[in-house]
C-alpha cells in the first residue's frame, strides 16, 4: 500500500534527535512556557522573517486570538475564502465576528482577489487569506484592497510553512498569520500546537497575555483570556524539525514536479505550478476530476491511499445552517471533484511512479 502520508515513518528518520531533545525537557524539570518555547518562537520569527513570534495550543486557536487581539468582535464581518479548512471560518465565529465568504480562483484554488471588493461593507474589518494546500496567495492585490479600505490581512498559514511571495515568506505577507502544528502540516508536532507570527509589536504583548489567561505577570489579569500555551515538549519537538522543513518542502516540489511532468490523462486536471517554484510547498497535491469516487477506488484497487480535502463545502455544513440557501458555485465544484494524491517528505520516486501508472490507467 502507497500510504497518503507516512507520519511513522517521517518522525523515525529523525527520532534520535527527537528523544534527545524530550531528555532535555524532561530533565528540565519545566513543562510550561519555558526556555524550549522561547527558543522556538525566536527561531521560528527568524525563520518567517517576523519580529515576533507567539506560541499557541492549536491553529484554531492561533487565527482566533489574533482576530481578538485586533478586538474584532460581534457585529464585525470578516472576509474568508469559500473554500477552505473549515477552521479558518470557525475562529471568526469564535470571537462572534460574523464570516463574509468570498468564491476562490478555480485555476489556483486561494481567494480571488477580484471578488473581495464585493463584499466589503462599513462592518468589514479584516480579510483572513488561506494559502490552501501550500500555495501562496496572490498578495499584492489583497494588500492595495486592504489598505483601501483600511482593513487588516490576516493569514491562515496551516498549510503553507516556508512558502514564498517575492523573497518573503508566508507569516510575513499580512498583518498577523495563524500557524498550526497539527503532526499533518508541512512543519508538525508530536500533538497540537500552533503558532502566530507578525511584526506588530503591540498585537504580540496582547496576545501573550491572552494566551495566558490575560496575564503578563503572575496573577494579575489584565484582560479576560484563555488558556492557549504551546507545550513546552511540542516547542522542543518543532525545534528539531524545523531544521528539515526546508529539505521537506524541497522533497514535495520534487514529487510535485513528477506527477506535473508524467501524469497524463485528460479526465483529470492537474494543480496549476506558480512561475516561481518556491510559491508553493505542495502540503497537498489536490487534482480534479468530474468522478473522483471512481478515480478514487481505481486507485485503491491498485494499493493507493487517496483523501479528499474537503467533501464538505463549509457552507453546506450542519454548524452554518444559516448559510444553507445560499451558493457559492466555484467552491461547489471544488468539493465535488477534488481528489488528494500521496505526497510527502518521505515518499520515494517508486511510489510516486506507481501513482502515476495507475492515473494514466484510469
Ligand atoms: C489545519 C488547519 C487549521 C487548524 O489548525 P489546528 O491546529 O488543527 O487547529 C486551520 N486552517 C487550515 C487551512 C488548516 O489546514
């Protein structure tokens, strides 16, 4: 079986330094907001470009106390692609802002930039760009949109550690960016955490307060806040694999470039390859096809393992009832026909070619 992701395998590779640094934090004997955490924020600041860097318990967590520490709040709209992880509209829900979705680009699957100034209202206060699948968003449109309207960019970058716009990476490109470590994402933890990245010096005090029951020193509350602490162990963990993201994503632009060049079949679409390589990091390798179920079990019937990201348009789902009458048609037809193809770090040239036998079968 040609797994769709090999997590076992990916976390073996680099297993003794692995336990080497979980020895240096049990040995530490300090398990909460410590020095693994505060390394890893400085290495991972440095790493996107950013002054700042917060760690937090999760992704979801990560998008929805940047939308509170901007004090975005009930009666405030946010614009969020159609088409996404389900996460970056529910962290506009979180903090009561009400999420304004805007249809993507079919040819690179991220928002389109034309179709925001639309849905700008005198309530909008923000854009939440995804960079899906590990492609970066086309930013400099985003950015005069936003500057007109006075409006903050913040950026989902779950999918998209290391990808980059004209020399800056993703996390650097927008006001304030949301990272998650779930063990899946191109740079993933042992566990749940996540990440925010900006320059914004005042949002950074805000958000290690809020992160930290609105605390900035022990027991005294400057605001109401929650508990949402990246561990120590997942710091001392992401700063081992830090080191190879680089080398990852190189791998996946490798097998990304394989399928592109040898995938041939016309009942498919293939993902669209940026002019310049480094604006994706293929966390994905989503194509299309008009009968994915059957491309889907054609595949499996050859020992490959295949997902779909996502069935479900977030608009259809049951959370977001009240958006049931209403049609985004492009990211309808996305979640209708998108299939996902193994890709990762550790997958070997063998198995891609197998993939790409089966498709050209199909
Ligand atoms: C994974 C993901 C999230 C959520 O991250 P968690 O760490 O699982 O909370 C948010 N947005 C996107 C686009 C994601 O893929």
């Amino acid at each position: 079986m040609i797994p769709f992701l090999d997590l076992k395998s990916m976390n073996l590779q680099i297993e003794e330094e692995i336990k080497e640094a979980m020895n240096r934090f049990i040995q530490s004997g300090w398990y909460v907001l410590g020095k693994e955490v505060e390394s890893f924020e400085r290495e991972f600041a440095a790493y996107c470009g950013t002054e700042h860097c917060i760690g937090v318990a999760n992704g979801l967590d990560a998008l929805m106390l940047i939308l509170k520490g901007y004090g975005i709040k009930e009666g405030d709209e946010v614009i969020v692609p159609s088409n996404t992880y389900i996460a970056s509209i529910l962290a506009i829900s979180m903090v009561g802002a009400t999420p304004v979705l805007v249809e993507p680009d079919l040819r690179t699957y991220n928002i389109d930039p034309e179709e925001i100034q639309n849905k700008i209202t005198n309530k909008t206060k923000a854009i939440l760009i995804v960079h899906l699948y590990g492609r970066v968003c086309e930013i400099d449109p985003i950015r005069e949109i936003a500057k007109r309207n006075r409006l903050k960019i913040i950026e989902d970058c779950a999918q998209s550690h290391g990808v980059q716009y004209n020399q800056k990476r993703a996390g650097s490109l927008g006001d304030a960016a949301g990272f998650s470590f779930y063990p899946g994402k191109n740079l993933g933890a042992l566990g749940d955490a996540g990440a925010v990245t900006t320059d914004d010096g005042d949002l950074a005090i805000r958000l290690r307060a809020l992160r930290n029951y609105g605390s900035l020193k022990k027991y005294e509350n400057v605001e109401k806040g929650f508990n949402s602490r990246l561990d120590e162990i997942q710091a001392a963990v992401l700063r081992v694999k830090l080191k190879y993201l680089e080398e990852g994503n190189q791998r996946r632009r490798e097998i990304a470039n394989f399928y592109l060049q040898h995938i041939q079949n016309p009942k498919i679409t293939l993902p669209d390859l940026p002019l310049d390589e480094l604006q994706h990091v293929w966390h994905l390798f989503v194509v299309r096809c008009p009968d994915r179920q059957h491309l889907s079990e054609h595949l499996l019937e050859r020992h490959i393992q295949t997902l779909i990201h996502y069935p479900i348009p977030p608009h259809k789902q049951e959370a977001y009832l009240e958006w049931k009458d209403h049609s985004y048609p492009i990211s309808e037809r996305i979640h209708r026909e998108v299939l996902s193809l193994p890709i990762s770090p550790v997958m070997e040239l063998t198995q891609a070619e197998a993939v790409v036998k089966a498709i050209n079968e199909y």
